[in-house]
C-alpha cells in the first residue's frame, strides 16, 4: 500500500506557520470550558455567606474594615 504525499503549497504552508499548535488550540478550549462551568455552578449556588458582614470586634470605625494605623498604640513597649 502507498501512500501517495503531496507537496504543500505555498498557501498551505503559510497558513499552518500562522496558526498556533493544535495543543495550544485545545488547552485554551478547555480552559475556556472549564471557567464557563464554574462560572455557571457559581451563579446557580448563589452568594456563599449572603448575610456575613464584619463583626466590629477588632476596633476600626464601623465600616467592617477592621481599623488602621490611627488604632496602632504608638508607645513604647518596653522589655
């Protein structure tokens, strides 16, 4: 049995130069896949802890941000 190989053509050869390797094709696919899904089951099971907000407990000033430098005691602490 022979098998009978054609010499690409210019045109031919250019186009495969210019398009990425099939694996590349097929990761970028899959990985378009894959954030589809997730972000499809993400919005089907809604927020994760809807009602959570900051419990205030670590000083700051109410809004949930839990306080910065103005709450630091700047004295020294001696050893």
């Amino acid at each position: 049995m022979e098998e009978s190989s054609q010499p690409s053509t210019g045109a031919d050869s250019t186009l495969r130069k210019l398009l990425p390797p099939p694996a590349l094709c097929g990761f970028l696919l899959l990985l378009a896949l894959m954030f589809t899904v997730s972000y499809a089951v993400g919005s089907t099971a809604g927020p994760v802890a809807p009602g959570l907000h900051g419990t205030n407990t670590g000083g700051g000033n109410g809004d949930g941000s839990g306080g910065g430098m103005e709450d630091m005691d700047m004295h020294g602490s001696g050893g």
